[in-house]
C-alpha cells in the first residue's frame, strides 16, 4: 500500500509499555499459535477463545511490557490505516444521512483491560462493542506473517478493517440485534447467525478498500492477493484442519476459507453495503 504522507488518526491510544501480566493457558494440549488463530477476528468477547469464561484455567506470570522499537512503523501504519477507515465511513454515514463516530484502537503489548474482560496477546486483534474500542497488539502482525502465511501491508490493513467494520455494524445496531437473536438459540444455531457477523464484516473491510481507492490511490500490484490470502488463512475450516486435522462445519464460527475470500471480495468489487446483507443471502 502506498500510504506515504497520509494522516494518522488521533484515535490511536497506545498502551504498550505500561507493564503488565502476560496470561498463558495451562493444560490442555492447546499451544498459544493454535489459540492465536483460533481467535483472529473474534469480534465480542475474546475470552469465549480461552476456555469459554472466568472459569477457564489459567497460569499468570509478571512480565515488563516494552514496545519494540521495530513496532514504530507498524505504529504508525496503523494510525494511517485507521484515518482511511475513518474516511470512508464518514463518507458512506454522511452519504446515508447519519454520522460516523469513530473507533478508538487500543495498542498494547502483553495484556491490558476491555470493557469486555482482558485482552491479551494469545486472543489476537478483537472489537469490544461496550467500550466501542478495537484491541491489537502489534506482535500479531509477525505472528501473522510467520504462522499463518499471510504478510503485507494490505492484509495487515484488512485485518484493522475487519475490525472496524464490526464497530461499523455496532454503529448501525446490528450487533444488538444478533445479541438479541441468539438469546435462546442452541449452539449450532447460534454459531451459524455468528458466522453472518462475521462474514459482514469482510464484506465491510472490502468495502473499505474500495472506498479508500476511490477517493486517493493506495493499492498496489499484488495488494488484493494479499488480502484475500489472509481472509483464506482465517478461514475456520483451514484453522481446524491445522489444529486439530479434521473440519467441524456446524461449530464454524466466521466462515469457510472461501466464504471469507467470496464476501471480502463482494465488497472490495462493489463499494456497496448492502451488498454485504449477509443475514438475507440464501448462499454465504
């Protein structure tokens, strides 16, 4: 991405080296990598991840939180991502007649605390909807480009958009109304409606990208294969098979390597939300 001397938000707030404790999951069988992309893009409560609540068994140790030094371009990166995010939907918002009230994202290093519970590296990048605010440690990006497969610059971009745009759907009154939906509703039920979530919010960092071309130039030769290799490499199905070495469709949580490449897609081509009415498509 061609970024160059764009404007970083001044809705960055950055936590890292503050200190902290540094939870590590005890027991199991289940290592921090395979937490760490199970919990990409959770969205709500990245707790659900580690064990389903406050009972989930953990073994803490103190651990200095320092921001490294590499992180500074990544840092800034990230205030500039954000300032396209708060664009595009301004833009789209004003164009619908309402307003966009930006996200607040909170960079941190070890842990620190959600409206949602405490957010910890091993969850990964997450939106908390009670405080309004997205979650990220930028050690995620490596782990990123390391053990899930998927670098660059525009798939770091679309996961912060994934993100965004699940405030995007907490802006619109979506999310309450799925919480409300799901009250009730068994386990595979539920699981599905949530896949919906999910898979609008690609759609909707599709729509980012496409929005924030429109209105200056950024994308670069490879940049849409970036991001779509990275939607593929969250999808639940290739998650699962790493982890475990079978697929279990009916506990799919955020879609399909495919689905999540089709819906990011439909918004990267179209720039149009409501193409992205992932609870209204008969085939997602």
């Amino acid at each position: 991405m061609q970024l160059g001397d764009e404007r970083e938000s001044g809705n960055v707030e950055d936590r890292r080296g503050r200190g902290g404790m540094t939870p590590m999951v005890a027991g199991g069988g289940i290592g921090t990598v395979v937490l760490v992309v199970l919990a990409l893009f959770l969205g709500i409560d990245p707790r659900v991840i580690l064990g389903g609540g406050d009972d989930a068994p953990t073994q803490v140790s103190q651990q200095a939180s320092a921001p490294n030094p590499a992180d500074d371009g990544a840092r800034r990166f990230v205030g500039q991502i954000l300032a396209t995010t708060e664009d595009a939907w301004g833009a789209i918002f004003k164009a619908g007649g309402k307003r966009y009230e930006p996200p607040n994202l909170v960079l941190f290093s070890g842990t620190t605390q959600s409206a949602c519970g405490v957010a910890q590296t091993a969850t990964g990048p997450f939106y908390c909807p009670v405080d309004q605010k997205v979650y990220l440690d930028l050690g995620f990006f490596r782990d990123m480009e390391r053990k899930l497969g998927a670098p660059g610059d525009f798939a770091r971009g679309y996961v912060i958009a994934h993100e965004v745009g699940h405030h995007v759907q907490n802006q619109l009154g979506i999310l309450e109304q799925v919480d409300r939906t799901r009250r009730g509703m068994g386990e595979a039920e539920s699981n599905a409606l949530q896949v919906r979530v999910e898979l609008q919010a690609d759609c909707f960092a599709g729509v980012w990208a496409n929005r924030t071309q429109q209105m200056r130039p950024v994308l670069e030769q490879g940049d849409i294969e970036e991001g779509l290799n990275a939607a593929a490499a969250v999808g639940d199905d290739r998650l699962q098979r790493r982890a475990r070495g079978t697929v279990v469709p009916e506990s799919f949580t955020h879609g399909s390597s495919a689905q999540r490449m089709r819906w990011f897609r439909t918004g990267l081509e179209t720039g149009d939300i409501k193409k992205c009415d992932t609870f209204n498509a008969e085939r997602i």
